[in-house]
C-alpha cells in the first residue's frame, strides 16, 4: 500500500511520537517500540497526509493527526489479537505482542498507544475554535466508542452465538474499520470549510471503503493465505466470526465487492468534478481497492 519511501519517512515520525519514553518499564518500552517498529500499510495516515495537503493544513498538525489514527489502529490490533479475542498468532507477518511480551504488556501497550493518540489530537487542535474542538471530540468518541470500534468487537465477538444475519456482518465492518476509516477522512479537514460542504458524501464513502476493505479481508481469511495477508489466517470460520464470504459463498461475495467499487469510484469521481481538490480520493480508491481486488481474483 504505502511506497518504500513513505513507509520509511512516516515509520520514523511514528518512532518519534512512541509513548516509551527513557523511564518507562523495559518490556512495556519493547513492546511499544516492536509494535510502532512494524506499521502495516500505513492507510489511514496516508490519507490524513494527503487530505491535510489538498486542504491547507500544515504539515505538523497533519503529523500528529496521522499518528494518531496510526496508534488507534495499532491499539485494537493489539487488544484483536488477544486469546480472548481472535487468540491470533501471527500479525503483519510477526508474532502477535501479546505472544512476545505476553498479554499483560499487550495491554498495557495498547492503553498507552490510546492515550498517547487522543494528545497528539488534541495538540493537532489546539489553536483552532471551541467548536471545532468540540466537533473533533465528538467525531473521536462516537468512532471509538460503543457506536464505533468497540460495539463492533463487541457483535464481533458474539456473532457466533446470534442469528448471524448477512446484513450484521456488513455493520460490524462499518463500525470496526469504518469508523478509522471516517476519521482519517474527516478530521484533517474540521479546520476548513471542505468537512461541512462534503460530510455527507465523506461519510458514504468511508461505509463503501470499510465493507470493501473487509469484504476483500474475508475472502483473504477465507482462503487462509496465511503468508499473504501476514497475519493468522483462518479464524473467522474457526470461530464463527463475520464473514462475507462465508455468509454469501465466494461468488456473491465477489459481486457485492465489484458493486461497492462501483458505488464508491462514483462518489469519489462526483466530488472531484465538483472541486478538484478531491482528486487524491480517486488516486486512493484505485490504489487501495481497484488495483488490489484484482490482484486477489487473479490469485
């Protein structure tokens, strides 16, 4: 997803910003380093880094907004991967931290990853209105929160034992990968008019990305290619977790994904025919999902 270049560049502002600092406890600082040390695809904060560019925030703000979507993320993979979670051996083609340093520092790694986010936004929003503040306060709460990724690991996690109805799994999606998705997209434009004019169309969009992302993961689950996807592979069918692919057969589960690129290369074309400045949505829509589905079908 993220090129060598950028990979490398934003690795290094992920180390800055770490929350292990000198005086921390020796495994909780390896645990931290290890998990910012191995960053993943880097979406979110390339997205953050590409909105705050097309609409006039600088790039420190962007930063620490980038980061902190980075953190959020990192932090619910941590707590994912836990043995009363998913029990998860192996995530971005490393042993999960809870099997190096064992769950309680994984834990205690996530917590500090959480906390370290939440001031690096607040910091990003220090110098703009109460009511922007205030809109970034209520735009993180409701994405992290029970309306967000922690109901949706909560009917993650019991949709084994519910009615395991179609349309449940595309909810859970959009509150556990929607909702970083939907920060990425909005907050690095609260300081400017672009959120209030587009929230609506941003807001969709981030709901046809997240049902594609995971709509792609479950087919890469499904298969269990393990080295692939480079994280333990598998587990939705050994523990009964949502999946489309199961849920419709890999076929109808093609289809509904080629649907949703369709839907979301509409809107992302529509909003940049009216304002130039969302060219990037289109750049991200064909590098991210057009380009990788493809891969995955030829697989």
């Amino acid at each position: 997803m993220a090129s060598p270049d950028f990979r490398d560049s934003f690795s290094r502002v992920l180390l800055h910003n770490n929350p292990g600092a000198s005086a921390t406890e020796p495994n909780l600082q390896a645990a931290l380093a290890e998990s910012v040390s191995n960053p993943g695809g880097l979406l979110r904060a390339g997205l953050v880094l590409s909105a705050a560019a097309r609409h006039g925030l600088d790039s420190s703000r962007a930063e620490q907004l980038a980061c902190a979507l980075e953190y959020w993320h990192q932090a619910s993979l941590i707590l994912d991967d836990l043995p009363c979670m998913d029990d998860a051996e192996r995530r971005r083609g490393l042993p999960c931290l809870h099997r190096t340093h064992g769950e309680a520092t994984a834990v205690l790694a996530a917590l500090a990853l959480i906390n370290r986010a939440y001031s690096l936004v607040q910091h990003a929003f220090s110098a703009d209105s109460a009511e922007v503040r205030q809109t970034a306060c209520d735009l993180v709460d409701h994405a992290l929160g029970a309306a967000g990724i922690l109901g949706g690991q909560a009917w993650d996690l019991r949709f084994g034992s519910a009615t395991r109805a179609p349309r449940e799994i595309g909810r859970i999606a959009c509150r556990k990968t929607g909702a970083l998705v939907w920060l990425a997209l909005s907050l690095p434009l609260l300081s400017s008019g672009a959120w209030q004019e587009e929230q609506r169309s941003l807001r969709a969009l981030s709901v046809y990305w997240a049902l594609t992302y995971q709509g792609m993961d479950d087919l890469l689950d499904l298969a269990a290619v393990g080295r692939e996807s480079g994280k333990t592979a598998g587990r939705d069918s050994a523990l009964h977790r949502p999946n489309l692919s199961i849920a419709f057969g890999v076929p109808d589960a093609r289809r509904r994904i080629e649907r949703l690129l369709g839907q979301a290369e509409l809107l992302v074309l529509a909003l940049s025919s009216r304002n130039m400045k969302w060219t990037y949505l289109a750049d991200w829509h064909e590098r991210l999902f057009t380009s990788r589905y493809r891969l995955l079908i030829a697989a």
